[in-house]
C-alpha cells in the first residue's frame, strides 16, 4: 500500500497518467493557497479556502514522510527521523505551519514556499534550476564582477560627489546599482564632471553585465532541452526494444 502511494505522490514518469494527475493536482492546491495572500481583508470564503487547501498540503507532507525509505531506498527507521531535516520537507513545513497558527502572522509571507511545490513538479521549472545548478560558477564569476565594481564606482562617487548627492554610503551604492543595471531611477544622480563620467561608464559596463547573465543562461538552457530530448528519445527507444523482446 505505502509503496502505491510513494509511485502516486512521487514525479511522474513518462506514461504514469496517474501520478501525473496528482503532480498537476499538488501544484494547483498549491497555487490556489496563496490566493488569500492577494487580499487584504479576509472573508469567509478566503479563510475556507485556506482552510481546505493547508490541509491537504498537510496530508501530502504526511504522505510524502510516511513513504519517505522508499524514496532513500533505505528500509530503516532513520528515514523517517530524517525525512523532517531534508530541504523540501523544512519548506513545505514553514509554509504550512502560519496557517494553522503554530507561527506568529508576521511570518505569514512564508506561505509562499509552497510555491516550490510548483518548481518541483514542473519540468520547464526543473531545467530552468538545472541550467543555473550547472552554470553556478560562471554566473558567480559574473555576479563578482558586478559587486565589485558597484563597490569601486560607489566609493568613488561618495568620495567627488558633495554631501547633497549622498547623505550617506548606502546611497552611493544604491545608485551604484540603478546605474549598473540600467534602471536609474533620476531621483540620485551626480553633479560634478567625475560623478557624470563613472556614470556613463556604468551604463555602458551594466549593459555588458546584464547581458553575459542572460547569454549564459540561455546557451545552458538549450543544452538541457537538448539533454531531455536525448533522454527521451533513448526511453522510447528502450521501451520499444523491451516490447519488441516480449513480442518473440
């Protein structure tokens, strides 16, 4: 019975029409949970609504830790002590416990952690998290980069521009950071000639910037398409052997 339930709740495979209908199920209870976080004022219907569908998270957490050695591949007692500490199972607790008043309100925002639930059942959301997984050293390499230089230009314009410009070093780096990404915002800008000059510099270098992110990521992204294609095609492939097996 338990190891029916694990094939039910667990991702689905290529042709298990069954534990596809719950993967679409979970990530549309999911969804539909956070609607309440849309409003201001509750209503009876909202708070119905958030009632129903915490509660089947909760069912799902509780089947998910009672079919958890099955997913270890480890028949021992451990699975379960451990099953609370995996990354998955300390999100899906977070985002439930506020609803059934076992965290203060304030921390009502981390109902929006079920929406992992959505980037765990969804295939385009998986290879998006794979694309950045495996591009995780070059996009860091970037992201140095960019530090960097807003705390260099930063430095530099608190250091030329009058204390009018900026009361402070946080806005020195706040406007490093509009200028940089290319969203200057005209509420911070320079005056003196130096303060123009790293300006127009930093529109020019975020430019580069913003667009090395983006050609990293697309180029990784295709190369997983790729990548689930070929698996695919070498599923289908090997189903059709084993029936072409079975039919001598």
């Amino acid at each position: 019975m338990r190891k029916h339930i694990y094939v039910l709740i667990e991702k689905a495979q290529e042709h298990d029409k069954l534990s596809k209908i719950y993967d679409w199920y979970i990530m549309g209870i999911a969804f539909v949970s956070i609607v309440p976080l849309m409003f201001r004022e509750m209503n009876p219907y909202l708070s119905t609504l958030e009632t129903v569908t915490v509660y089947l998270l909760f069912l799902d957490y509780v089947l998910r830790w009672m079919t958890h050695d099955y997913r270890v591949k480890k028949h021992s007692p451990w699975a379960f002590i451990l099953y609370p500490f995996t990354p998955y199972a300390i999100m899906d607790i977070l985002s439930i416990l506020p609803s059934i008043g076992l965290l203060p309100k304030s921390f009502m925002i981390l109902r929006l952690l079920r929406l992992t639930k959505i980037i765990h059942y969804s295939r385009s959301f998986q290879q998006v998290v794979n694309v950045f997984k495996n591009e995780r050293k070059t996009l860091l390499s970037v992201l140095l980069i960019a530090v960097f230089y807003i705390l260099v230009s930063a430095l530099i314009m608190f250091v030329y521009e009058p204390k009018s410009t900026f009361d402070n070093f946080f806005d020195a780096l706040y406007w490093a950071t509009t200028a940089l990404t290319t969203v200057g915002y005209g509420d911070v800008y320079p005056h003196t000639d130096v303060g123009k000059f790293i300006s127009m510099i930093s529109s020019l270098f975020g430019v580069a910037v913003i667009a090395m992110p983006a050609g990293i990521v697309t180029g990784g992204f295709l190369d997983e398409v790729h990548r689930d294609i070929a698996r695919r095609e070498e599923q289908h492939l090997k189903e059709r052997q084993e029936r072409e097996s079975h039919e001598k």
